[in-house]
C-alpha cells in the first residue's frame, strides 16, 4: 500500500519539527541569553504575577473580543524589533511605537494596566517584557488557543526607533523577504508558517489589500491568487480603505487550522498569506497544518516559545521599567 499524502508530508516536515523542538530548550553555545530565562524567576519575588496577568487579561477580552489577536500581534512586534524587550511600549517621538508600520496596533493600554497592579503587588520586579510575553500567551489561551509555560527573567530595553519598526514585514513581502526576516530574529521556517497561523483570528484594514482588489503588481486588474468568489466578497466588504475585514474568512472568531485550509482554497487575505502556499519551501508546511489541526496547535505553543525566547536581554542588559511607556529617569 502506497503511503498516504498525510504521512509523506510529516515525513517531509519531521526535520523542521525537530529543530523547532530543539529550540525550546537551546544550549547556551546557541542562544545563552534565553538559557538564562527561568519559569520560577518570580517565585519568590511576585507569586502572583501569572495570577495579575491572568485575570487583567480575561476582564479585557471579555469586553472586546477582538483585543486577543491584538496582544498577541503586539507581542509579536515587539520581538521582531531588538527582541522581546518591550521596545514596542516605549512612547517618544522617533520610537517603534510612532513608527507608520505601528498605527494599527492595540492593546497598550492593557499592558499598561497590568504594569500598574504589579507596580502595587511587586514594585520594580516585574519587567514590561515579560509582562507582554505572559499576555500574549493568556490572550491566545483565552479564545482557545494552546497553552504554554513562559520562562521569566527579561530586561526592558532602553533604545527604540521608529526606522527599525518599520522593517517588520507588513504584509506585501515575498516569501525570500519574510524566511529572511525571521532567521534575523532566530526563528526557521516552520515558526515563520506556524506564527502566520495567528491569522486564525484578528482582522486587518482593507487598505492593506486595496492594490491585491484592483491592482495587482501595478497592472490594474485583481491578484489572480484570490478565489474569484472571494474577490467579490472582498470587493463589496472592502468599499472604504478604513474599513476592516476578518483574515479567515470562515472561522474568524475561532483559533483553528482553517487559516491554512483558505490558503488552499486561495482564501489568504494578505499577499504573504497566500504566497506560503505557492512557495516550494512553504507549502507543504501549509499543507500538513490543513489536514492535521492538532499539529498546529501543538506547534503554536512550541513557536510562540521560540518567539519569546528571540533575542532577549538578561541580567545587567536592560532594566525594569515602572512605567512601560518611559525608560527609567
């Protein structure tokens, strides 16, 4: 009996599921500074700074839904820029967070928020940059996503640009750009097609695929890798750039696989959604996430580590901000 397609592709993706592994817990030879990172770092010190965020978390997303796809983003932009330093957070001119490539990111003030209450439980303990990391692990959590354990001990960075910000990828890149973009911060390919997968939930402004709509590469006429049907649904949900449109179309409320089974079906809604399933070195990741949900999910919480562990500054590397928007005077 032949092999099924399932099995070829796990076969072709087991490399990639072991290095991803691998990196979860990486020698200090590799990556010393995430070695340091510990998951009884506040033990002593702040007992209750899961709890803090926990419950912040959950009072936030149950009144806007739409704020858990934010936090995790949040977190996301902030890792790609100097790591996960909560450079992002930090509020002057010039910084990441005034950059173009930031206007629509949300959630702030929920950081905010939990920074303040920590500030009263456990002052000067709690860094704003694991106090983003523990977010974006609750908020995936919270609409159903993986959980996962986050190892604590990151410092807050004391440098943010807004030129740096505006080179995390925006959705219009090609998939060399985007593989490249993610080895700079440590991460491979699989982390680079699981982490797309968050677009399972949010929504993005339809000025971000107004050109995908009418003018594809210039040439006045559509992306030929958009479903026709969805084109026109696009198209009429679409009629003001300020708009916003749901970036899986099917299950948007819901963190599943189904993100992956749209990019079959040519239902990516951004540009570089869509091209993981036409690339040669994307598509069968893409394809063994579509037909198995649980490896997605189980991958997820392997990535998102991988993501949190990117780049950290430890010990007398940064500081602990009181207040997440400023550095320390």
């Amino acid at each position: 009996m032949a092999p099924s397609l399932s099995f070829k592709l796990l076969m072709f993706l087991v490399p990639y599921f072991v290095m991803a592994l691998g990196s979860q817990t990486p020698s200090s030879e590799t990556v010393p500074k995430a070695d340091q990172l510990t998951f009884s770092h506040y033990e002593k010190t702040c007992p209750n700074m899961e709890a803090i965020v926990h419950k912040k978390v959950a009072k936030w997303i149950k009144e806007d839904y739409t704020l858990a796809a934010s936090l995790i983003r949040l977190h996301f932009h902030d890792c790609a820029v100097r790591g996960c330093d909560a450079s992002i957070l930090l509020n002057h001119n010039d910084s990441e967070r005034r950059a173009k490539g930031s206007e629509t990111l949300r959630g702030f003030e929920v950081i905010d928020k939990i920074k303040e209450e920590m500030e009263k439980k456990c002052p000067k303990t709690v860094s704003c940059a694991d106090i983003l990391t523990a977010v974006a692990r609750d908020a995936t959590v919270k609409i159903g996503g993986p959980f996962w354990e986050v190892p604590y001990g990151r410092k807050d960075g004391l440098v943010s640009l807004a030129k740096e910000a505006d080179l995390v990828p925006m959705g219009h890149e090609n998939i060399t750009h985007l593989i490249e973009f993610f080895e700079s911060i440590d991460l491979n390919l699989l982390d680079l097609v699981v982490l797309s997968g968050s677009h399972t939930i949010g929504r993005s402004t339809c000025g971000s695929i107004q050109q995908r709509l009418y003018n594809h590469k210039g040439n006045g006429k559509p992306d030929p890798t958009i479903d026709p049907r969805y084109l026109n649904y696009l198209r009429r949900k679409c009629r003001w750039a300020s708009e916003y449109v749901q970036l899986d179309a099917t299950t948007p409320t819901k963190f599943d696989s189904m993100y992956y089974t749209n990019l079959q079906r040519k239902m990516g809604l951004l540009s570089t959604d869509q091209l993981l399933y036409s690339d040669s070195r994307t598509a069968p990741i893409v394809a063994a996430l579509a037909s198995q949900p649980d490896l997605f999910y189980q991958q997820f919480a392997v990535s998102m580590v991988n993501l949190g562990n990117a780049q950290v500054l430890t010990g007398d590397e940064g500081e602990i901000r009181t207040n997440c928007n400023f550095v320390n005077a």
